[in-house]
C-alpha cells in the first residue's frame, strides 16, 4: 500500500518566506519546472536545446543570457550519433569541453513505471546529480501511445514530473507540433501541466538560417521576449561542418514578410485570373518548394491581417486575390 503524504498547511507569512523563483536561464527557463520546446520538423529545436544545455553545463551565458550552472543529463533517445558533429561544433565554437553533461543513447517507455524506476536507479548508480534533464524527443520516448488520450499523455507528465521531484531538476521535452498549424500534437494535459512552452520556428535573416523562440505559456513570471537567433556554420576538423546558434538577429529580416512576398507573387502569376482558395495556394507554395505548411500558415495570417490580400466568399471554397495590380512580381 502506497505511504500517506503528509499535509501541510501554511499561513501567508511562511507563503512570503518561500524561495523566489530562480532562472537556469535568466527570465526565460525557470528552476525546477517542466518546460516543453515544440515546433516542426527541421525547425532547430534540438539545436536550441543542445546549445541551451551544453551553456547550462559550462556556465557560460546562452544567447547573451545569464544561466545557472548544473549537471546536465540529455536523453537522445532519437540517437546520440546524429549529436555527434552538432556537440563538436559547439565545444569548437565554446573553446572548451563541456564537462558537466552526460548523454544517453536510445529511448525508454516513459510511461512504464517499471522502467522509469531503472533509470532513476542507473542515474543514482553512476553518481550523476543532474539539474536539467531533457528528453529528445517525447515522441521517442512514447512510441506507441496514443497523443490525443489524456491518460497516455497522463502517465507521460507524470513520469517527466517524477524526475523533476527525484532530482530537484529541470526537465526540458522536446515535442512537434500538429501538420500545418504550429500547435504542439496531442492531449491538452501535457500543455496543463508544463511550466513554460517555448514555440520553436525555422526563420531566416540576411546572412542565413536562424531559429524564432516565442513564449506559448509560462506558469509564473513573464513570458520573455520573442527572439530570432541566427544559425552559424563552424567548420570542424573532419572537413564536415555543422551549426550552432549565434547572436539575436531579430529586425534584420523577418521570416513572415519573405514568405508573404512569395505568397504575393504566386498569386500575381499562377492564380492572378481567378484568384486562389487557402489549400491550392498552400499546394503551390509548399510544391514550389518556398517552405513548409506551418511557414505559409503564419505568413498568410500576416497577410489577412494586414490587408495585403482580398477575400471572396466563405469557408473552404473563398478565394484569395492581392489587394492590388501593384503585388510583388517574380524575381
């Protein structure tokens, strides 16, 4: 039989008295939460979070950002070879090997109690006390649950929350997002139960590739600022390369006005006779190879809320025409 809690009650002196809420990463990833980074396919969330993780590990800012140093613990439960050359790239760029991380290679039934316990154990047996842990990805790590069920996406939260309690830690998992919306997949419990959600974009600026961070949710404090990070390319020993993340470049260019540029000119030229509905349009960005369905969807929104575009009719069959005969032509 499971042992009774005990219960404590406590006044709103002692309620003042409690430790105020600490940043792993300065107002943005709090200490001793259970935080979720999300996003598409290829949009550099475990680049986000292995840059995040190894400047935790080293004590060094992230992002022109103040963090905590602790030990961390990143399960690849997608492989550790495909971290291989990104790890490389990121101690080359540091300057330094990054000694305090630990990684596990391969996946375990998060939602097994049985083997969740054996994992706790095998931390404990090889003496690591670590301060963040993070799953990449959650999927990896549920296979065969069922997303949409709140008590499949139940008993994952209650093993991410078991290990935050075992260790005092921050847990970080890496999720996706629904095709073509940006919502993250699956049962509204794993939103309900995370401290903070960090919606991940693939973005662009001047000089290349970068990754758009926005707050989706945050349980206490403020959200911060949404930032674009440029994506740089180091060149490694082996002759390979990979990239990490760089400076904040967020004014430079902005992703959503490059692919609402290219929204404007398929309908200038494809469709400038009859106009077009939201799922031909889509077709012909995604097929012409401009960017992904979630990247449409956000510039599209920009382009209906800021008037670039005109709309007849309603629902799935209404069809969209530029504002005016002056739209972007092709470059």
């Amino acid at each position: 039989m499971a042992k009774l809690r005990d219960f404590e009650f406590l006044n709103t002196q002692q309620v003042q008295e409690l430790p105020d809420l600490e940043w792993l990463v300065e107002g943005m990833l709090p200490d001793t939460s259970l935080a979720i980074i999300f996003g598409a396919p290829g949009c550099g969330k475990t680049f986000v979070a292995l840059s995040m993780a190894m400047s935790i590990a080293s004590g060094r800012s992230w992002v022109e950002t103040q963090t905590i140093q602790k030990e961390v613990l990143y399960v690849a439960a997608e492989g550790v070879r495909g971290l291989k050359m990104r790890i490389a790239a990121v101690e080359q760029h540091f300057g330094q090997t990054v000694e305090k991380i630990r990684f596990m290679p391969g996946a375990f039934d998060i939602r097994d109690k049985r083997q969740v316990t054996a994992f706790i154990n095998a931390i404990r047996k090889h003496s690591l006390n670590p301060g963040v842990i993070i799953i990449d990805t959650l999927a990896r790590v549920t296979v065969g649950a069922d997303e949409n069920n709140a008590k499949d996406m139940g008993l994952a939260v209650e093993a991410l929350d078991r290990l935050k309690t075992e260790f005092e830690a921050t847990v970080v998992a890496i999720h996706h997002t629904r095709k073509g919306d940006g919502v993250e997949r699956g049962s509204g419990t794993l939103r309900g139960a995370a401290d903070l959600m960090i919606r991940c974009e693939e973005s662009e600026h001047l000089q290349g590739k970068a990754v758009h961070l926005e707050c989706s949710k945050i349980k206490d404090g403020e959200p911060f600022k949404a930032r674009t990070i440029a994506l740089e390319k180091v060149q490694l020993y082996n002759g390979q390369s990979s990239l990490v993340l760089g400076p904040i470049v967020e004014g430079i260019a902005t992703e959503p006005a490059d692919h609402g540029t290219k929204i404007l000119n398929l309908l200038a030229t494809e469709f400038s006779q009859d106009g077009a509905t939201n799922t031909d349009l889509k077709m012909a960005f995604t097929r012409a190879g401009y960017g992904t369905e979630n990247q449409f969807n956000k510039a599209m929104k920009k382009l209906r809320d800021t008037g670039k575009v005109r709309k007849e009719g309603e629902g799935k069959g209404a069809r969209y025409f530029p504002m005016s005969p002056g739209s972007p032509t092709p470059k």
